[in-house]
C-alpha cells in the first residue's frame, strides 16, 4: 500500500461524486498505527481548493498499516456503508 504525502491510504469517488479516503492519523497509542474514513464531499468542486480535511467518520487503530486497512476498507468500498456512517453522525 501506497502512502501519500497527506497520509492518505486510499481512495476512491462514490457514485454520486463525493471521495471517501482511507487516511493515517497519529495514534495516542505509542507504537500503534491509526486510520481514518473521511469523506470529502467538495472534491472536484471549486470549493476543494480552499483545503482542510473533512471530520473522520470511522477510526481504526492497530498494529500495522495493513491492519487498519483490511479493517477499513470494506467500509470505504461500500457507499451504503458510507451512507449509514454519515448518517449516524449526522453529516448530510
């Protein structure tokens, strides 16, 4: 797995257009890697360049970058998945 220079690990556009990304954080557990879904509904929108990073709407924490991925991915390639996530925080 190819890590970005912003961390991302994976992503992929939903059929409606927003992108779900696969993105490493830093971890409060030392020696633990941390993952998180986030989904950027402005991608390829004039409103992208403005920059920032969407909220996480799922986090994974373990001991190698392959393992939070395998955890997330199923998520990530799901755009029901995605759906419920959102909706469970209550992003639109």
């Amino acid at each position: 797995m190819t890590e970005t220079a912003n961390g991302v690990l994976f992503e992929r556009t939903t059929t409606l257009g927003p992108v779900v990304r696969i993105r490493r954080v830093e971890s409060a557990t030392p020696g633990m890697i941390c993952a998180v879904i986030e989904v950027d509904r402005r991608a390829g929108t004039p409103r992208a360049a403005e920059g920032g990073m969407p909220p996480a709407i799922m986090a994974v924490e373990g001991e190698t970058e392959a393992a939070v991925v395998a955890s997330l991915l199923p998520f990530a390639e799901d755009d029901s998945a995605i759906a419920r996530l959102l909706a469970a925080r209550g992003i639109r």
